[in-house]
C-alpha cells in the first residue's frame, strides 16, 4: 500500500511540475500586443485666440502617435494602420491609413501625421466654447518576431477619447492610451491556467 501511495505522490509531482513548467514556458513565449497613445492632439480651426481666416479654414487635424513594443525579446509586424477620427465620438470627421512596418524589441515608434477633416460641424464646435470631444480608433493586424520566425497575426482594435480646448490643442498634458476595453484571450486563458495550478496546489 506504502508503495501505490508513493507512486501516486510521485505521478502527481510529475504532472505538477510539468503543467507548472509548460505555463512558465507559454508566459516567457506568447507575444504581447503593443500599446499605442495619443502624445500631441490639436485642431487650429478651434483655436478661440485665433480669427484669422487662415486658422477657421485650416480644417486639419495634427497629431502624433506612439507606438510601444514593450517586449524585450520579440519584434512585432504592423499591418496597415486605420485610424478613424469622430467628432463627439459618433460623427466620422477623418480617416488615415499609416504603413506597415517592422518594430524592434523594446522599441517605440512616433508618427506625425496630418488628416483633413471632412463634415465637422464648425459653428457647434466653436459655439461650445473650447471643449470638443473626439475620438480616435486605430485597427491593424500585429504578430510577433520570435528570432526568425513570426507568431499568427492578432487583431488590435483599440480606442481613446480626446478633450481639445479653447486653444485648439488636447486638454491633458500626459499622452492618451488607446483601449480595447475588453480582456483579450490571453488573459482569460492565463487566469484559467493559474487558477487550475492553484487548485491542484491545494489538493
């Protein structure tokens, strides 16, 4: 009997130890996708200070993206990049396509870029007195480069809400982090995989 239970004991270390080491293992290989934030923001046509002719017909949207590879040993393939501007979060005042390129490991990328927009109702947004709300959604594909290879591509559809004020620039100082607002796949397998060793663990 001493000996089925010794058996026993050691079969289970066996696949403890193993389930413990193939998550370890999953948690240092899985990619990561990257984030991306709004650093700079403005619109010169709501600009209050400004009354020039110039500044009310220049309907452009200027601003910078950032994107962050936060993955210290993976470089992540970008699709194209489609990025839409709304107006009050529903009304699409712009579109943007930015190219497709390779980021290294640990590194950031900036795009500065500028949209004409198209369909924004001026007189309501200068009649609202500085405070105009906008809304920028990015969607592209990513995947990982693990030393030669590339993972699947992943979806990244992320988005993030923009306050200009009365001077025709983004209200907050710190850049703005694009969301997803929904757990993606991964953490939702990772909570499940802990949760399992944690029970065995108790057991």
């Amino acid at each position: 009997m001493a000996g089925d239970g010794d058996c026993a004991r050691c079969c289970f270390s066996f696949v403890f130890t193993s389930g413990l080491a193939a998550l370890f293992l999953w948690l240092s290989l899985r990619p990561y996708k990257p984030t991306l934030y709004i650093e700079d923001f403005s619109v010169p046509a709501l600009n209050l200070s400004d009354n020039s002719a110039a500044a009310r017909n220049n309907h452009t949207i200027l601003f910078k993206l950032t994107l962050r590879n936060q993955m210290k040993d993976k470089g992540v393939g970008y699709a194209n990049i489609s990025l839409v501007f709304l107006y009050n979060s529903t009304l699409v005042v712009a579109n943007h396509t930015l190219p497709a390129f390779y980021q290294g490991h640990g590194k950031t990328a900036h795009r500065k870029e500028a949209v004409e927009a198209a369909g924004l109702p001026w007189v309501e947004a200068l009649a609202s007195n500085g405070s105009v709300r906008f809304r920028v959604r990015a969607a592209t594909r990513v995947k990982s480069k693990i030393m030669l290879w590339f993972t699947k591509s992943h979806a990244l559809l992320v988005a993030g809400d923009v306050e200009v004020g009365a001077s025709g620039r983004k209200v907050k100082k710190k850049s703005i982090k694009l969301k997803s607002g929904v757990a993606g796949p991964h953490s939702r397998w990772l909570r499940m995989g802990l949760a399992t060793l944690f029970t065995f663990f108790i057991l």
